[in-house]
C-alpha cells in the first residue's frame, strides 16, 4: 500500500508489499492488454466491441480512487471514469481517504484514457476505502466488502482486492491460514451469497499479507514479468514460494495448512506503466496490478454473455452469471505450454515459466492427481481471449446415462450440481486427437453462513461467520464405454482443494467422458459446481 502510516500493523503491511508495487520512472513497453500479456486489446476491437460496457465491478482497498467532482486530486483523472465511491458502507467525503495505489489499481481496470486503456474501460467501477489501519480492521473490511457487493441493484459481478492483512493482525491465538479469519470467511460467504467473482492479489509467505488468500471461492493471482517482450515467468519478487530450511517454521504459517494451493492463475504485473494521482506516468510492479487484470477480464466476458443472453441465444442462462463459471472458465483456459502450430497444446501462445525456469509439464501439479494447481503459477497465465473461446460455445449439459443424446461439444462449461456418493457425466460428441490435450476445470464453493445475531441478513461489526466446511468433488477423463473409476486416463481428487484440474495428454483417438464425482459429504448433500472443458477433435484427413 502507498499510505505512508506508521501503525505496525500498516508498517506489516507496507513492507510486505515494497517488492511488489515498487514504482519507477516510465519507458515505453509493450502493453499488458495486448498479445504480449493478457490479449484483450483483441476484444475491445472489431468485432468484438467488448469493453465491460453496463457491467459492475468492484473494488475494495485502504484508500480509493480519486472521484470527479468530489475530490480535487481528481481533476486531472478525466481518463479515470468511476460509478460511486464509498467510505466503508457510507457514501464517501470529499478528499477523503483518496490513494494513489487505489487509483492505479482502477486504472488497469476501467481506464479510458487511449494511451493507457484499462483492461474494462466502460464498466462501472464501485470503490470502497476501509481507512486507515489505525482505525479499522477485518470487520471493517468485510463491512465495506458487503457494502460494494450489494451495488447497482446487487448486480456487481467481481470485486477485486488488491490489498491484504498481515498474519500478526488475525486475533486468533497463533494464527495460520486455515481459512477461519474474519475476512477469508467473509469473502468466501459473500462469493456465495451474493454471487461474486473475488479476485484477490496472491501473498502468501515471508511475511506477506496472506489473509484473505486462504479463501475457497475467490480467485487469487500471482504476477509475470516479460522475457523476450513477453509476460511470461513468475516474477522474483512474488511472495508466495514452498518453505525450505531453517525458517520453515515460520514460514509454514504463513502458506495454506494442509497443503491447499493458494495460487489459482497469472496475470501481467511486473513494469506496468500506469498514471498515479497527478496524471504522471509512473512504472509500478506488483500482485496488486496483476488481479485486476483479472477482475477487468471478467467485465468482458460478463459482457459479452448478457449480450448473449439479450439476444436470446441457444444454450445461454444466467447460469453465464455465476462466479463458479467464470472461475472455471478463466482458470480452464490459461496459457501453461505454447502450441506447435498444430493445435495439439489447445493452441496456446506461449510456454509460461516458474521462477526456477521450469514449466508445467515439469510440476507436481502436471504428474500427480492429488494437486490440481500449480504451486507458483495457479493453472497458468491469464489469457483473456482464450478465455471468450472457452466461453463463448455457451453451456452444455452433461449427458444422459441411457446415451441417448448426442454428447457435449469440444469446448464448453455448464454450471449444475451432483448428488452426495452420484456422479455426472459429459461424454465429448466428437473423437478426441491422439497426441492432444485436454483441459478440465471444476470449480465450487467451501459453505460458509453469516452468524446472523440480529436476524437482519447482513453482516454487522460484532457478527461472525460459520465454516460449514468443504463437500469433497473429483474430476476423471474416462473413455467413453467405461465406467470404473478406476479405469480412468486421468484425474484430479485433491482431498484438500476446491478446484479440480486436469491437463492431460490423450493417449489413442477415441471417444472420451468427463466424469464430475460427489466423493464425500461435509455439508449438504446436493453440491452446485461448475464445469469448463476444451479438447481437440480427431483432424480430418
């Protein structure tokens, strides 16, 4: 955070951060938004023309965004175009709480300006400041958090938080990241209950601002930086890293318990060029401008699938809504090993890189069903062009067990649930290419409930949450006349994560299935989930 205050719990958390929003003098580099990093300059253009027009995001922070025609330091921000600003759950006051790390952050997402556009630059943008730590806290930061996703109507579809506390701060004794403080619990409660997309920058480790990054239900983001002009390796500075030698100890509380990955996808972050509060470029580093890359692409998809939804489409719902589909859909198709030029690695643009220059068929994540992600790098590196084609065939219902439909197509999500002890299947309509890959996310919620002490369906200072705990989902590429489990190519059955992932190689033409399997129960015994697949059919000749 940019806010020079000289609380120990800020000091926590500004040192936390200096490797990771530093600020230097700016040169002319080649755009994140373009086909060096995220490619949704592709989007904004013809014919597409998305641009997260009519669509909310939000935004929550220790300060917020200067507002024109509420504060002065604004004046010069016309490239800046805001929705509301707020002070926690209160309308903000003029020259309050503004933050030069706040307005940056907005930037990447809704910036007009044509030099510098923002990932999303007509969305609507809701930004809240909790204020100063000296006065707030987790309660504070989940009042505000409820506050920005309860806007325009209660249609907000993510919220990005590009801030973070310090493990010293949670007032448990000895606290770890287990998902049991305050705010985790209130942004893994609210993606439910209000049905948002949290996109949260990743710091995990070595004294970072880990909370709330041990959520279930957001989404959590480490940075890039270029190689050969290309955002395509896990940047140095990047706190979150596997604990070795003899600060293992400490450093083991400050990474997930029981081995859940905390990362769940890249974004560019290293080197941004950005405007700061004067309307002066400045170059900035960090997870803090690597997740609203993120929650910016969101807008895009979002609007393109009301557009669909407008149109009367086939095969769209307002399931296309649903922040489980999104996270599915962004993590599914994430850039991990660039494609040959046959199309065999799902096309992919590039080879993304750990810091020690291994990739993903390299990780444990690739080799052992039991880890679904990537410890660095999530699923791979936010592309949100890939992500339009892995949304755009709309959704696709798992099929009947008597085979009586036809199957799904190549590439597709659907958004449904499965009982405890049952399964779903989705058998691929076309033959499956030899030598191909194969892409499989499964994304669902952890249950958390508000303690609702007033019975008034908000949260209020003094209120806590529930941790109903996590249904257990696995995920299998069988073939398609198969019905033992245990007779699967692949899978992904961690015991521990709320996201199932398969990237996989198929081994003889054929006809494949998706398997979606209720393993054990925690909580209720019909879990909604959601499903996004991209695989290649068997070429022509």
């Amino acid at each position: 955070m940019a806010q020079q205050l000289i609380t120990k719990r800020f000091k926590s958390i500004f040192y936390a951060l200096a490797a990771s929003c530093l600020t230097t003098p700016a040169l002319a580099l080649p755009s994140s938004l373009g086909s060096a990093g995220i490619d949704a300059l592709k989007l904004q253009a013809a014919p597409y023309n998305l641009t997260g027009r009519k669509i909310a995001i939000g935004q929550v922070e220790i300060g917020r965004p200067g507002y024109f025609g509420l504060d002065k330091t604004a004046s010069p921000n016309l490239w800046l175009s805001l929705a509301r600003v707020f002070y926690r759950d209160t309308p903000a006051k003029s020259n309050s709480e503004v933050d030069g790390h706040a307005s940056m952050v907005a930037g990447v997402m809704v910036s007009n300006d044509k030099a510098i556009p923002g990932v999303a630059p007509k969305a609507l943008l809701y930004s809240s400041a909790v204020g100063s730590p000296k006065t707030s806290g987790q309660p504070e930061e989940c009042l505000a958090t409820q506050y920005v996703a309860q806007q325009n109507g209660g249609d907000l579809r993510a919220i990005n938080f590009s801030f973070g506390e310090p493990l010293d701060t949670d007032t448990k004794a000895r606290a770890v990241l287990d998902g049991k403080a305050l705010l985790t619990q209130c942004v893994d409660w609210s993606a439910r209950v209000h049905d948002v997309v949290y996109v949260v920058a990743g710091n995990q480790g070595k004294g970072g601002i880990p909370i709330p990054t041990d959520n279930f239900n957001a989404v959590n983001v480490a940075y890039t930086t270029r190689r050969d002009s290309l955002f395509t390796k896990v940047d140095f500075p990047n706190l979150s890293d596997t604990p070795v030698g003899v600060a293992r100890p400490l450093l083991d509380r400050e990474i997930n318990v029981g081995g859940r990955r905390s990362i769940s996808i890249l974004a560019p972050g290293a080197n941004l060029n950005l405007y700061d509060l004067k309307g002066k470029v400045t170059r900035v580093s960090g997870t803090s401008f690597a997740a609203p890359h993120v929650t910016g692409s969101v807008a895009l998809l979002q609007e393109f699938g009301d557009r669909q939804l407008k149109s009367r489409q086939p095969r769209w719902s307002t399931d296309a809504r649903r922040h489980e589909v999104m996270k599915a859909v962004l993590l599914n198709s994430a850039e991990k090993i660039q494609d040959a030029g046959d199309g065999l690695r799902l096309g992919m643009s590039r080879t993304i890189l750990a810091k020690n220059n291994t990739n993903w068929l390299d990780s444990d994540a690739y080799k052992d069903p039991k880890i679904p992600l990537h410890y660095q790098m999530g699923a791979g590196q936010l592309n949100v062009f890939r992500a339009y084609q892995q949304f755009s065939p709309g959704k696709w219902s798992g099929t009947a067990p008597t085979g009586d439909n036809k199957g799904v197509a190549p590439i597709a999500w659907d958004y449904s649930s499965v009982k405890a002890s049952n399964y779903q299947d989705y058998v691929l309509e076309q033959p499956l290419q030899q030598g191909s890959f194969v892409s499989i996310t499964l994304a669902w919620d952890r249950k958390v409930e508000l303690k609702d002490s007033n019975k008034n369906g908000q949260y209020d200072i003094g209120e806590g949450f529930s941790d109903r705990g996590l249904n257990n989902l696995d995920i299998y590429l069988m073939r398609a006349e198969d019905n033992d489990t245990s007779k699967s190519i692949w899978s992904s059955q961690s015991d521990v994560d709320s996201v199932e992932h398969i990237f996989h190689k198929i081994p003889a033409n054929g006809r494949y299935k998706i398997r979606v399997q209720f393993r054990q129960r925690v909580n209720d015994d019909t879990q909604p989930y959601a499903l996004a697949w991209w695989s290649i059919p068997v070429k022509n000749k």
